[in-house]
C-alpha cells in the first residue's frame, strides 16, 4: 500500500483522538467514581441501579416508618402498664375491702380510693403520641375518655372492628401492620352501657363497697375483676408481640439495605484501583502516540535530500 | 531521408520541455498536499513520432526509426471511481448514525439519570413523601411536603418532555437546513450543474480539467454524507445525481445532466439514509423521539389514574399530552391541608397509606425502568454502529487516499528525478551545441 503524506496525517490525528476520548472516559470515571454516568454507558445497569435506587427508597421509608411505629408502640406499652399497677391496685383495694373486718368507714374510704383509681385509668387510656391519642381508634385529635362520672368512649372503632382501618403502618412492600390499641376493648363504656368491662367492673366494685355489700364483693366481683386482668394481660402480650414482630422487619430490612448498597456499588459504583490503573496506561499511550506522531509527521525525504 | 542536424537540438528541447512540466506538475502536487479532495497528477509522456530514415547499412535497406524526443500528452488525475463510490456508501452510513447518535445523546442527557435529580430519585421522594404522611395522617407539614413533592415530580416529568422535544424540533430543523429549497442540497446542486457544463466544455476539446473535477468529486462526497445518492456518468463527462430512497429505491433527481433538479425532499415520507436519513428516523413525528414523549405520556398518565384511583379523588389532573400537562389539581396547590389521608377519623391513613403503595408499580416505576433502559439501550446501539461505521469509513478513506493522495516522500524523489533529467537534457543539448560549433564554426576554415 502507497502511504501517503495526508494518511500519516489522517491515521494520527484519528489515533490521538481515540486515546483522548478513552482518557476523557476514564477521567470521569475516575471523578464521579461511577463505573456508569450516564444510561447509554450500560443500558443494562442503569437501569437496575434506578430500580435498586427506589427499592434502596422504598427501604428507608420502611424503617422509618417501623421507628415512627415502635415509638407508637411503646407508648402503648406504657399506658398499659400503668393501667395494668392501677388494676393491681383496685385488686388490693378490693381484698381489703371484701374482708370481713372492714366497715362502712374503711370501705368508704376504699371506694373514695377506687373512684382516683378509675380517673387514673382512663388519664392512663388518654395516653398520646407526638400529639395523637393513641387509644382512641382514629379520633387522634381527642382523648379517648373524659375524667370524671361520664365513662363513655370518645374514640372511633377503627382498629377493633375488623371492617374500619385502624392506624396502619407499611413495614415492607405489601406488608401493613395495624398498630393501634383502642381503648374500649378493655375499658368500655361504663355502667350505662352493661357491657361488663373494666370501668363497668370498677364502678361496680365502687358502688358495692358504699353500699357495704361484703358478700357482693367477695363474691362476683373479684372474678370480674380478675377477668379484666387476664383480658388486660392478653391485650399487653399482643401488644409484644407485635413489638417483637417490628424489631425483626427493623433487622431484616436493615439487612436488605445493606445487601442493596453493595448491590448499588457493584453495579454502579467504578473500581478506583482499576479506573487509575487503567488511567495510567492510557496517559502512558497518549504520550507515546504524541511523540512517535511528532515523529512521523514531521521527518520526510526532505530532511535527507541536500 | 537524411536527418537534419538540428534534430538533436529539438531532441533535447522536448527533452527540457517534458522535465519541465514534470516538475510543474510535482510543485503542483506539493502544493495542493493539503487540499480537501484533490488527486495527484501526473504528466503522462509519451516518446514523439519517430522518424523515420533510411540507413545505408541495414540489412534490407528499408530504414530505421530515430527517437525524436519526448512529449506531454495530457495531465490526469490518479483516482479510483470504484473506491470512491464505496466511501460514498459508507460515508452514508456514518453520517446516519452519527445524526441519530447526536440527537438521541441530548434526549438521554435530559433524562439525568442516573441521578439526584432524574424522574426516579423524585418517583422514590414523592412516595415517602404520603409514606411519612401516612404516619402523620393530620399534620399539616406532611401535607405539604406531599405537596412539595409532588410538585418536584411534576418538574422532572415536564422538564424531561419538554428537553426532548427540544431534541426533536433541533433535528428537525437541521434535516430542514440541509433538504428545504434553498438548503445546503440546493446550494451544491447548484454547484454541481455549473461544473458539470464547464466541465463538458472541457472534455469537448480534448482537455481534462481535472481540478475541477476534484472539486465536483468533493460535492459528491458531501452529498453523500447527507443521504445515499446515485451517480450516472453521462457521456460528455457530465453526471446525473439523485437521491435514492433507502427502502423503496425511488430516486429523487438533484442535478440533471446541466440542470439542478433539486426542489426540497418529497412530500410524502422518505427515507434517504445518511444524514437526513438519520435526523428523520429520530425526530420525525412516530420517530425514535415521539416513542419516547408517549413514553412519558403514558407514564404520566398511569401516574395521575393510580394515584387518582389510590385517593379516591382528583389529586393530579391530566390533559393532553399527559406528560406535559400532568399537575397537582388546583384546590389542593392552594390548600394542602385539604388533602384526606384516610376515610376515618383524623387517624385514619388509608389513603395515604394506598398512595405510598404503589411504590414499584409495574405501570409507573418499571415503566420507567424499562424506559431508561430504552433510551440508554438505543443510544448505545447507535454510538457503537456509529463507531463502525467510522472505522470502514476511515479504511477506505485510507485506501482512496493511498491511491489519490500526495506522498511528500515521493514527490521530492520525483523532484530529484525531474531535475537530474532537466540537467541531463540541458547537457546533452550543449553537447549538440558544441558538436554544431565544431561544424559551423572550425569546419571549411582551412587557409584561413
């Protein structure tokens, strides 16, 4: 083949451009640190980064709606608690009280005490959360109960019947969880409603002990109340439970996380050794096809001809 | 025949003369090295008429020719029509993915992805956005970070679309600029139909004016870039040029013979390749780029029916296309508050709680997945046809060039060859000199 001056040319120029576009390639790489800047880079891999990138989203809204449930839990947990120490208490009271040794004074002073217990209880059903009562099925703007005579619930069912939403939390893709306690299914409505829970029992018990009924009080009533302190135990070991059941999804989607991130990096993410590695070889060129190109381009038969 | 004794003296001046025009023709190769489309030329020579005498001592005695010298026949241009016509095929090919390339690079840069800023980071935003909602079902801030969000992914959704048909009007106006009478085809065919009757002139008297065919040549090869053209070599070394449509072989007359034919591409489609080719593909309406916009049309439009479904209201309205009318409807821009998270009490996150949901839905995350994966899938396609193209193009370049192109090394050897041969004839003329001085000067001068 006949090589001619503008080949020589042509072929350098063309070589140079090459290696600069190659070197320019490997600079943003090696400055954004992403083996993939752009989508045409690896239509492939762009297009699982984005959807590792949304799972990734999707991911930290999970755990931080698990915070934000765990705290509500928490709260919970605690109101529970004191309402299960009052219930202890109206227990005490109610063994004192059903003795046949107390008298109308002690037993008055007994159902004087009950009446601060069962205003305790509901302070406890009043409990809020980051300024939502969080035993009031959805009514989250207004306690549950009002302190004083009237015992009827305030609230809404959402939560205890199965048919109206409760507060529900999204713990993982498809995954919800109903978090919420509703007051009423241990506390109930009170003497006027019959329905046999807590406040009834305790008003109850309040009444029976003014009215200096011994054998009321040794008779139902303390099976009653027992009652309410298993329904009360029952509802707190759900309550754990679930508590239980968001610390697992924490740790799993903490693990998922972590397995996405390095999935992310790997897909996406440049090897630094590799990119400055790379880097050094192409500049390495470059320079060697700027001299042999100064070389070739300049020399010809005019140097040796006199 | 006697020979006459000057007839060395003319010997050696067509001699000279031929050196001469040799060197000319070098120092014009030099001088034109770097000239776009020019060939090499070369002096052809042929020895002059011999003539024809009579010698006492041959054999038969019929006679012998004596070499009268040397003449320059022509000049003519060292090229080869078949290379040229394959980098025309090939330089077609290039330039048509290289449109297509340019083009779809600025729609997949207003993608932005993967990124901060892309459609995706907002998607991932605006559904932890009702997400946080949901556990704050009645706070205002959340709401209005719904808001914000919403109205961020409304940006993304109308930047992107409106970057893109940025794209596609650009690529449009461009193939205009080449093909709409008065365009850059019109202006060589022009051209070309002016050469074409000067050259025809030319050749009639029996001179090659290969300058100026280099210089119809270099047309061709831009015409070429902008669409596949066919060449018809008429007989007076006039050409008949046309476009000629890459799928239907329909051809579309640029220059006739001394007339320039061109008068803006068809009405109906066309795909001519090349260029034109290229920029069509991608912008014209049902191109690359329109797939693109309903693309996003439908990913808006799926967006605002899910999450409209999802609310059990208007929160997004739509008109037509989706993609660049998609916005959060009016009452709940001006009110936030006025969004309902739930069918309960204040509570209640049902709602908001189908919104956040819809993360990963197959209609608008994976749609978009899929989209990305698409635009970044043609391009990459395209870039790398693209650098196929450019490497055949370059190699037979390489081989027009080999053949066409001024090699330094050999014009200054054809320089040295040229000027020993001048000295040497201009010798054996004062050697003829001397030789007559000899006879006409000392001959006859006996007693003198």
């Amino acid at each position: 083949m006949r090589i001619t001056t503008s080949m020589v040319q042509r072929n350098v120029l063309a070589d140079l451009n090459m290696l600069s576009n190659k070197l320019a390639k490997t600079q943003s790489k090696a400055a954004s640190q992403k083996e993939i800047t752009r989508p045409s880079d690896d239509p492939f891999k762009a297009s699982q980064a984005v959807g590792l990138r949304a799972s990734l989203g999707a991911n930290e809204q999970y755990i931080r709606n698990i915070e934000d449930a765990t705290g509500w839990m928490d709260s919970t947990e605690s109101a529970l608690d004191s309402i299960s120490g009052f219930l202890n208490r109206a227990r005490d009271l109610l063994l004192q009280g059903s003795t046949d040794t107390a008298d109308v004074t002690s037993r008055l002073a007994l159902a004087g005490e009950l009446d601060q217990i069962i205003d305790g209880i509901k302070q406890s059903a009043n409990a809020s959360y980051g300024g939502r009562y969080i035993m009031g099925g959805t009514e989250i703007d207004n306690p549950p109960y009002e302190v004083g005579p009237n015992d009827a619930y305030q609230g809404d069912e959402g939560g205890l019947d199965p048919a109206i939403p409760g507060i529900v939390r999204e713990v993982g893709p498809g995954v919800t969880m109903t978090i919420n306690t509703v007051a009423r299914e241990l506390l109930g409505d009170g003497q006027a409603a019959g329905d046999d829970k807590l406040l009834h029992v305790l008003r109850d018990i309040a009444d029976h002990l003014r009215a200096n009924d011994g054998a009321a009080l040794r008779g139902g009533d303390l099976t009653r109340l027992d009652a309410q302190v298993d329904k009360l135990l029952s509802i707190r070991a759900r309550n754990g439970a679930q508590t239980n059941r968001l610390e697992a999804a924490t740790t799993r989607l903490d693990q998922i996380s972590l397995a996405l991130t390095t999935q992310l990096s790997k897909t996406e993410d440049a090897d630094i050794a590799k990119v400055m590695i790379d880097f050094n070889s192409q500049a390495a060129a470059y320079q060697a096809a700027l001299r042999a190109g100064a070389n070739i381009v300049q020399s010809s038969l005019m140097d040796f001809l006199r | 025949m006697p020979v006459s004794s000057f007839f060395g003296l003319q010997t050696t001046l067509r001699g000279l003369i031929a050196q001469q025009r040799m060197l000319d023709t070098t120092g014009h190769n030099i001088a034109n090295a770097a000239t776009v489309g020019y060939s090499r030329q070369e002096a052809t020579l042929a020895a002059t008429r011999a003539l024809q005498i009579t010698v006492s001592g041959s054999i038969n005695q019929v006679g012998a020719h004596l070499g009268a010298g040397v003449d320059v026949t022509g000049f003519r241009r060292i090229r080869d029509q078949f290379l040229d016509a394959q980098y025309r095929a090939q330089n077609t090919s290039l330039n048509d993915w290289k449109a297509r390339a340019e083009a779809l690079d600025s729609a997949e840069l207003s993608l932005a992805e993967p990124g901060e800023n892309g459609i995706s980071a907002q998607l991932t935003k605006f559904w932890q956005a009702w997400s946080d909602l949901s556990n704050a079902p009645n706070d205002e801030a959340a709401k209005q970070a719904v808001v914000q969000q919403a109205q961020g992914l409304m940006d993304s959704i109308h930047s992107v679309r409106a970057q893109m048909v940025m794209a596609q009007e650009g690529a449009m106006g461009q193939y205009d600029q080449i093909a709409q009478p008065g365009g850059e085809v019109s202006q060589i065919a022009t051209e070309l139909a002016e050469l074409n009757k000067v050259i025809s002139q030319h050749l009639v008297h029996g001179d090659a004016p290969n300058d100026l065919m280099d210089r119809r040549d270099v047309l061709l090869d831009k015409l070429s870039g902008y669409g596949q053209i066919s060449v018809e070599q008429l007989a007076g070394g006039s050409l008949n040029v046309a476009f000629v449509d890459a799928t239907t072989g329909t051809a579309y007359p640029i220059v006739s013979d001394q007339t320039a034919e061109w008068a803006g591409p068809p009405a109906g489609g066309w795909s001519p390749g090349g260029q034109m080719g290229g920029l069509l593909a991608v912008a014209k309406p049902g191109g690359m780029i329109d797939g693109y916009l309903d693309s996003i049309d439908s990913l808006a439009d799926n967006l605002a029916t899910a999450v409209n479904g999802a609310y059990g209201g208007t929160f997004f309205t739509t008109g037509a296309p989706a993609g660049a009318t998609i916005a959060v409807a009016a009452p709940i821009q001006a009110n936030p508050a006025s969004i309902t998270s739930g069918t309960g009490g204040p509570g209640s996150n049902d709602l908001a709680l189908a919104i956040a949901q819809l993360q990963g839905n197959a209609g608008i995350d994976g749609a978009y997945k899929a989209f990305v994966a698409k635009v970044g899938g043609d391009l990459n396609e395209t870039t790398r046809m693209q650098t196929n193209a450019q490497i055949l193009t370059d190699s037979v370049e390489n081989r027009r060039q080999s053949v066409a192109g001024v090699s330094m090394d050999e014009e200054m050897s054809n320089l040295v060859r040229f000027q020993r041969a001048y000295q040497a004839s201009a010798r054996a003329m004062s050697t003829m000199d001397e030789m007559l001085d000899v006879l006409i000067n000392r001959t006859g001068r006996v007693g003198l």
